[in-house]
C-alpha cells in the first residue's frame, strides 16, 4: 500500500492544490521538448514543415502516462541495428535456398520466388514465406538457422556484425526511449534479437507457446499495476514491462511462426493468443511503432474491434482535430512514414488509427525546390534587368512562380504595343545590350516553365530514403511520456529536504541518485537535496524547499546538542511519538510555513500510524521506496502550478 486508502491524505496546500484544474496541456510547456503551443504538442525540428512531420497527439500521451498504452513493435524499429529490409531478407534466403546442400529449391521455384518477392505486396511475401516452409518441412531447423544469421545486428558503417551482446548507438537510443515509457506491454511481431521477449519478472524470450504465457496475458490486461511497476522498476534499476514476441524468437526456433499456416494455427488454434489480442486492442490504445500495419490477421482483428464500434457516428478528419480532441475516436496511433492525406483520413474514419506519418524523400525535395527557386530568382533578376534598360525602372512584385509566369505571359503578348517604340528608338550599344537582355530573359523564363512541368525525375528505387522520422517522433513522445523526464523537468533547480538519521542506508542513497540524476538529465538543472538530522534544521531549511521527506521513524532531537530546547517542537502527547508528528506540528506551528511533506514507513500498523498523521496534513504516506518516487511525481505537477 504505497498511500492511506489508496489516496494522499491533504495537509492545507494539497487541500487547495488538488482541486486546482491542471490542464495537461499547460504543464508540458515546461518539459522543454517538444514545443506546446495552446496545446499542441509540435515537434521541435528545424525541418519539421519540410519532413512533413505531424503534432504528437495528446490523447495518446495520456494513455501512455496512465499505463493504458501497448507498444506495438514492427521490423521499422530494428533497421538501425543494420538489419536487412524484409524484402532484403527474402530474397537471401531465397538466394540460400538455391545454394543449400540439403535439398535445395529448383530453378524454377527460385524464378517463382523471385517474381513474387518484387511484387512487393505482402500478399506475394506471404506466399513466399509459405513456398519456403513447405519446401523445408522436413528441416524445421533451416529456415530458424538462417533468419538467425540474417538478422544478427550489423555495424552501419562496416556493415560486420557486431559482437554479441552489442548494438549501435543508434538501435540503443531507440531502445532507451522506448523501454522509457510505461506501457501496460510492448508486443513485437519481430523475431530478432534487439527487443526480446520477457515477462515482468525477468523470464527470458516470452512468447505464445511459453508455459508461463497465460499469466503475463492476465497480468498485462490487469489495470492499474502499470504506473507502480514503472516506479518499482526504476528504484530496482529493472525492466518492469513484460515484451512478447508474438511471433516467436530465433532463441527458439521452434517458436516462429513464419508462414501463412504459421499465423492462422496461431490466430485459430490458441484461444489464449487471440482472446489477449482482442481485449487488448479493444481495452487499451496501441501505438504502432515500425510497423506497416500489413499483417492481415492484425487486420482482421482491429476490423473486429471497430464493429463494435459502429453505433457511433465514424471520425472525419475535416471534423475534428485527433491531436486536439481527446474523444478524436483514435483507439490506436501509428508512426509510419510516406502517407498522404487520404490515407491519414481513411485510417482515421474507418480503422481508428491516427498515423504519425513523414516523408523519406523530403530532402530530395527540398533540393528541387531549392533548384526551383534558383531558376526563379534567375528569370525575375533577367526580367527586373530588361525593365531597367527599356525604362530605367524596375518596381514589380511578384506572389509567387505561377503569378510571375502569368504577368510574364501578359509582359510577352503586349511587349510590341507597350515597348516595341522603345526598342526600335535605340541604337550601337544600347540596342545590342537590349537584345542580349531580351534573349536571356526568354531562355530562363523557359527553362523555368520547362522545369515545373517535367520535373528532374526522382529515381525511388535507387534514391536514399530518410527514415529519421520514427526517431523524432520517438524522442518527442518519450519526452512527454516518460514519467521520470517529466519528474527531474520539474524537480530542476529544486531544494529538497530530507529529515533522517545521519546515517545513509543504501535505499535513501539509491532515491538520492534517482532524483539527482533526473533533474540533471533534464537539461535544466539538478537539483539540490539537503539531508538534516533535527527537526529544527529542516525548519530552517524548509522555506525555500521544494517539499520535504520523513522517515515515520522515532522521535530525533530538536536541535543540535547545546541548543535551547523549544517545547513547541516535542511531539504530541497522545499517540505514537514519531519523528514525523514531530515534524508536521512543527510546521504547522511555526511561522506559518507551509511545505509538502512525503513520509516513508515499514508497512507494520499502517492505520495507526496514518491515524496518527492525518491531523498534520501529511502530504502522502508510503510503504516503498518506488511509491515515494511515484507519490512526488503525481504530487509535483500539483506543487508546481501552486507556487505560480
């Protein structure tokens, strides 16, 4: 039991504080990154308008922080770790399937293969999938053995594979920033080694057919023990998020399920495995992360679960703002790249995903436009130069290409009758230098027209596609939903009291280096815990504090040895004398301070001692060191905003 009857019991600030209407919106203004703005959560990136990168939507914020949020994990989110594409990865072991020793495919099937992998549906990689499963039934071990070596992580520089063990700098951010929030889960379909399977206990490579999986199944769709994992989590420096891979581990080979009969035994033939993922996406908001949403059997599932929801009026795009509106009707989000505005409207209305999109050819974009706007200013700079010489003045404005092309059109169609008596008045060098001005106004008007009508041709298949996009969205997600980013945002540059013996136990030095490193990590500041040993220093220090911290403990002295003692400070006489009551009357009778007080306790006669606290305002009482970090970071948003 981390607080009295499950809630805070209110000392006189928490009384006015906890009635205060917080708007969520307005205290992510001091995280930092990304920007909000009335609101909206825009993602700070000096080429964000260019990516086309979206605002990260509020309601899928808030789900995360309240642990009703499951990570939806596809291959997207390993090709840092240098792994192939999937396409990549089919046609080696297609490739391998010719060239093995134990009866390899033929000629033939290989060309059928080949002709179904650059199809490039994933109808056509399904059929691969099965072609190759059939081929080796008699070898259940070849395909495993292969994808295992396929899928091992690579340097993306040498392109050698790295040491077991060992990831790129680049894959390890993403895992950070994602093992950072606390989801209810995080489901993978990858069979890699990057995000392996574990239960929250720290079982190793869960998946479907592991024996202990029905229980990890009720402990994820079991509310409310999310957030106190997290917590329990970062105070043991564990990984409290149970990870399955849904669709097996190369760690077990007989786990994968890797074919078109593979997902439908698994889909039909485990009523645990499609039961989880019914009252999964049903119950809780998923977030796709690297993944095109193109399992079918997913598909079929999200269809069941949008029936359900039929009786209501479906979400139009034009008519409401998901990243605004917390009833947008969202029930999952997706951070995929390349979609355009019909796709984003009909995921939205009929399939209830809100996608986080970008373009991967941004950058080659921008270099036509930049090429574009050269050729602009050239023809505008020519036209301004043949101005000047017909009439020694330039003053035109121009809106835009298109409004430039048709004053020029109009400039060419009554160029005789407006300056035709010009050009023919002129003579020697002034004639030339017009008709030099007058050529090359029309070669680069030309060009100009010529270039927006047949643009450079963008070879996709052999251009280098920038898929940065999940990263920002990533980094700007966690930095909003990652409970302890959020806590040192808001403990930076704070003083923190800590009323305890003198000497320092290895759990109160293990909160110290939490809430010092949190704050410094933040980017603002550390923040400063003060430790006392009397009741008399944490007053002297509790002014300009943050909120102070107790041990429930026995009573400690007043004040130092020598000091006059001051009765008012004793702790009351009826009931249990503690080192808290000592502390929370001197508060309470001392020069009006007012500060939050946290106090921890064993467990043993808890109503007794919250019967004996309740009259002082105790902030909030806990029985863990992990519900302490919890309490302050649901109680510090309150504390900030009281002291605005």
């Amino acid at each position: 039991m981390d607080c009295l009857s499950g809630n805070p019991v209110p000392m006189t600030l928490s009384e006015v504080t906890r009635h205060l209407c917080v708007s969520f919106h307005s205290l992510d203004c001091c995280l930092g990154s990304p920007i909000c703005i009335n609101g909206i959560h825009k993602i700070n990136h000096p080429n964000s308008d260019d990516m086309g990168l979206r605002n990260c939507p509020n309601k899928l914020i808030k789900d995360i922080l309240s642990g009703n949020c499951i990570a939806f994990v596809g291959a997207g989110f390993s090709i840092t770790s240098g792994l192939p594409s999937w396409y990549k990865v089919l046609v080696d072991l297609a490739e391998r399937a010719r060239a093995t020793d134990l009866h390899p495919i033929s000629s033939d099937v290989h060309q059928q293969l080949t002709e179904l992998i650059n199809r490039g549906d994933a109808k056509s990689y399904d059929m691969v999938t099965q072609m190759l499963e059939d081929h080796f039934e008699d070898q259940p071990n070849w395909l495993a053995d292969q994808l295992t070596q396929l899928l091992h992580p690579r340097d993306p520089v040498t392109k050698d594979p790295m040491p077991d063990g060992k990831l790129p700098e680049a894959q390890q951010k993403r895992l950070r920033q994602l093992l950072g929030m606390p989801f209810r889960a995080i489901i993978t379909t990858n069979f890699d080694i990057i995000l392996e399977g574990r239960g929250s206990d720290g079982r190793d490579v869960v998946t479907p057919q592991s024996a202990e999986i029905g229980q990890i199944y009720r402990d994820i769709l079991t509310p409310g023990k999310t957030i106190a994992n997290y917590w329990e989590g970062i105070f043991n420096e564990k990984q409290m998020c149970p990870i399955i891979q849904i669709h097996g581990s190369v760690k077990k080979p007989e786990s994968i399920v890797f074919s078109t009969a593979g997902y439908r035994r698994l889909l039909h033939g485990d009523a645990k495995y499609k039961t989880f993922l019914r009252s999964a996406m049903s119950t809780c908001t998923l977030l796709y992360v690297g993944s095109s949403l193109q399992d079918m059997y997913i598909y079929e599932l999200r269809s069941e679960i949008m029936a359900m929801h039929m009786g209501k009026k479906p979400v139009s795009v034009g008519d409401v703002n998901p990243f605004d509106d917390a009833d947008a009707g969202a029930m999952a989000y997706a951070i995929v790249p390349d979609k355009k505005a019909a796709d984003l409207a009909y995921y939205l209305r009929h399939e209830g995903v809100c996608m986080l999109t970008w373009d991967t050819l941004w950058q080659h974009k921008m270099k036509q436009r930049e090429a574009l706007d050269s050729k602009y200013e050239q023809a505008k700079a020519a036209h301004s130069q043949l101005r000047i010489k017909l009439h020694g003045r330039m003053s035109e404005t121009f809106e835009s290409v298109d409004h430039f092309l048709n004053r020029m059109e109009d400039f060419d169609q009554n160029f005789e009758t407006v300056h035709g008596a010009v050009v023919k008045s002129l003579t020697g060098n002034d004639q030339t230098e017009v008709s030099a001005a007058i050529s090359q106004r029309t070669k680069l008007i030309r060009e100009l027209r010529d270039f927006l009508q047949s643009p450079p041709h963008l070879d996709k298949q052999n251009v280098v596609k920038d898929f940065g996009g999940l990263d920002h969205y990533l980094t700007a997600i966690h930095n909003l939903a990652n409970p302890l980013h959020r806590l040192g945002c808001l403990l930076a540059r704070k003083k923190i009291v800590w009323l305890d013996r003198p000497e320092m136990t290895d759990d109160v030095r293990r909160v110290i280096e939490i809430l010092k490193e949190s704050s410094e990590f933040s980017g603002h500041g550390e923040c400063n815990i003060t430790r006392v040993s009397s009741v008399r220093a944490a007053l002297d220090e509790a002014c300009d504090a943050a909120f102070i911290i107790c041990h429930y403990g026995s009573p400690v002295p007043i004040g130092p040895a020598g000091h006059v003692q001051d009765r008012s400070l004793e702790a009351p006489a009826a009931g249990p004398v503690c080192r808290a009551a000592q502390l929370l009357k001197a508060l309470q009778t001392h020069d009006g301070r007012r500060c939050p007080v946290f106090v921890v306790t064993k467990p043993e006669n808890l109503p007794t001692k919250a019967k004996t606290l309740a009259p002082f305002g105790v902030t909030e009482l806990h029985t863990s060191y992990s519900g302490l970090l919890r309490g302050i970071a649901r109680t510090m948003p309150l504390l900030h905003y009281s002291a605005l």
